[in-house]
C-alpha cells in the first residue's frame, strides 16, 4: 500500500469561496471525493492535512517525513516566506512534490519565488486542482 499525503497551508481550507475565477468553486473536501474515487482501484492510502499555521505544518512534516511514501504539498502563502518549511523538507526521506493550483508566475511578483522548490522532488503549477492528481499519479 502506498501511503500518500496532501498537505494545505493557509487559505486553503477557503477554496470554493475565496477568490473562486482563481481557485475553482469546489471545497477541497468534495474534491478528495473525487480523488479518492479516480484512485480507488490503485494500491494507494490518501490522507489529507490542511493548517493556516506554520508550526503545524512544519509538524506534520516531521511527522509523515519518514513513514509515507509520497508528500504533495501545497504551501500556500508560505511557499514564499518560510526558510523553515524547506529546511524541514530537505531533513526527512520522504519525497515531496510542491503543487499550485494557479500560474504563481501570472500573478504578482512575489509569488514568483518558492523557498519549497529548490528542495521539492518537482513542481506542478497551474492545472488548478487537477495539479494533486497529477502528483499522485507520478508516485503510482
């Protein structure tokens, strides 16, 4: 069985009501749904974490970092700002895969840099929410 996590940092649990011409109007909770059901017939565990707080997901790194098989991380707004998150990527054995349910590169300047990048195993960015099914589907 392979045991696979998605991690959401902050803002996420909003998808659906915030900003939804960038984000899509479906909640994440209902896309797990779905997820989980195009992936049901795979030797695959899903399991979901969102926090709008640093610590916790710096926590749940350490947590999964060495037991799971796969990390699909989406950072949010931290993708930008958080040293901590890489330094905490680049200290487990599990590889990550950074998500971006928008182009960050079409957006302001600011979101042009990603501190998880350099440390991640690869990058999706901008195939909205299909971006997480494209992660699981390279860790099959």
């Amino acid at each position: 069985m392979l045991r696979i996590i998605i991690i959401n940092g902050p803002n996420l649990n909003l998808l659906g009501r915030r900003e939804p011409e960038i984000y899509g109007e479906d909640t994440f909770e209902d896309f797990m749904i779905h997820l989980k059901g195009k992936f049901v017939d795979s030797d695959v565990e899903l399991t979901y974490f969102q926090s709008n707080h640093e610590g916790e997901l710096l926590d749940k790194l350490h947590e999964v970092g060495f037991h799971y098989d796969g990390i699909i991380l989406n950072a949010g707004a931290y993708t930008h700002t958080s040293v901590a998150l890489a330094d905490a990527i680049s200290g487990i054995e599990t590889p990550v895969i950074e998500v971006h349910i928008s182009n960050v590169h079409k957006r302001e300047s600011f979101r042009h840099h990603s501190y998880v990048s350099s440390v991640a195993e690869g990058i999706i960015i901008g195939f909205g929410l299909r971006g997480y099914e494209l992660a699981v589907e390279y860790f099959l």
